[in-house]
C-alpha cells in the first residue's frame, strides 16, 4: 500500500490503519456518514479561496485531492460548486470505502477513487499537480505529531505553487497549536476560523475550518476576502491564555499553558 507499511514505533503502520478503517466502514451507517461539517459549512468559510483555487486549475491536472476522504462528498462537491477542471482524487487507506466510492461516482469520469495512504501517496498524486487538496477529519485520525506531519508534508507536496489546503477538524486545542507550529515549519500563510452554533463553553460543538498556502504566493490570494469573527477571536485568545476551548480562566494565573515548540496530540 505505501512504504510506511511497516513503520516503527514511531508511527502506525498502513496495514494498522487499514484493518481499523474497514472495520469502521463495515457499518452500513458509518458508510452514510459525512464527518464534522457540511459541506456548506466549510464552503462558507474558504469560499473565495476555493473560487481562486477553481480559477487556476488545468484540465488533465489532478486538480483537486481529498486526502483520506472517507465516506465524505466534499471533494465532489467542492468540485460541482466551484467547477474545479482536471480529476477528483478520492484517496483512502481503507479500500472497504473506496469500493464503496468507486460504485457511487462510476457514472462521474472526472472522478478517480485510489486506496492509499495519506502520508505517502506520491505514487497517485504527482508533486504540485493540485490546486486544491482537503483534509476533512484526517488529521484528527492520524496517531501522533509524526503521522500527522507526515501528512502535512504530503498534503504541500502535491500542492501547486499558486494552490491551497482546505483542513477540517475538531475543536481541539492540540489542533490549534500543531497547526500554528507546521505553518511555520511549511512556510504556510494560514487563515482560520471556529464554525459553531455558540461558544463551547456553553456546551455549542464546534470544528476548526483552515485554509493553507504558500506564504511565497501570498500576493495571488492578496485580494481574496476573508475575516475572522467574534467567536473565533475569542476562542483564539481563551486557547492562547488557559490551554482550552472551554475554560475562561487558568488553573494557574501566571502558567503559561501552551508552548508551540513541544509536540502534542489527541
């Protein structure tokens, strides 16, 4: 399935992935599922991003990628909204799913279904050949801060110059900080933003919509509007001050809770 079938004991192998993911999508429900959000939801969100992202693909290109998609129908429908040109790459390590995928958009020729692992799948997606790759959930289901870099690393080296990552995940703190470290790591300009109902703190779930580029190509998304709101600016100061999503003051007044040098996980 990929080189990191056997990975050590720093990372968990394809084939522990596999097992486990076609265990999930062995329920007929699970199978139904559309992970966090909408695709709506998310659409909001990166709307003039996608648009640009859009704007820029190639036909024939492998225009746009979802990266463990799952049972999800975003990357189609990221695709049917916004008329991204070239292929649809569906990609997961599951391939009890991607059967299921293949039957669902076998009348759909832009759309190609692959079993693949996410951290390493150069042999499906050739480097810098998408304008547009999502991440809907899979960095929450990757083991530990290696996995997910793995991913990240990945994810950017598919990425065109003037392309973007659409990331979707939950609301947690450990989200927040990885994603600000690898942003800086990648050399990513990030934009970000909490979709909720209401606060969490009182009791409102939420997920965490980001949208990646190379800060190197900043100026072609110079002019594309996005602003954050109320919610996630206080959110982004509660998690920056206490360490959590939920809690407005800190166990301890004068810690400071969050150290964007250590790894974490969930």
């Amino acid at each position: 399935m990929s080189r990191r079938d056997d990975a050590g004991a720093e990372g968990t192998s394809a084939r522990a992935y596999a097992a486990h993911w076609d265990g999930v999508y062995d329920s007929a429900s699970q199978l139904a599922r559309e992970w966090h959000a909408a695709s709506e939801a998310c659409f909001e969100v990166a709307d003039g991003f996608l648009r640009a992202a859009a704007s820029a693909s190639a036909a024939g290109a492998a225009a746009l990628v979802d990266v463990g998609c799952g049972s999800s129908s975003i990357g189609v429908d990221a695709a049917d909204e916004y008329g991204f040109r070239g292929d649809v790459v569906l990609l997961d390590v599951s391939e009890r799913v991607i059967e299921v995928l293949r039957a669902r958009y076998a009348e759909d020729a832009r759309v190609r279904c692959r079993a693949a692992d996410c951290r390493d799948c150069r042999a499906d997606v050739a480097d810098g050949s998408a304008t547009c790759v999502i991440d809907k959930g899979t960095l929450d289901a990757l083991n530990g801060d290696e996995d997910k870099r793995a991913l990240m690393d990945e994810m950017l080296r598919m990425t065109r110059e003037d392309g973007i990552i659409l990331s979707v995940s939950f609301s947690a703190v450990a989200r927040f900080v990885f994603l600000k470290r690898e942003t800086t790591r990648l050399g990513l300009d990030w934009r970000f933003r909490v979709v909720s109902e209401g606060d969490p703190a009182r009791g409102h779930s939420a997920i965490f919509v980001s949208v990646l580029y190379r800060s190197s190509s900043a100026s072609l998304f110079r002019d594309v509007p996005f602003e954050d709101d109320a919610l996630t600016r206080t959110l982004v100061e509660r998690m920056e001050r206490t360490g959590s999503i939920v809690d407005d003051e800190s166990d301890d007044e004068g810690r400071v809770t969050l150290d964007f040098t250590r790894e974490e996980e969930i």
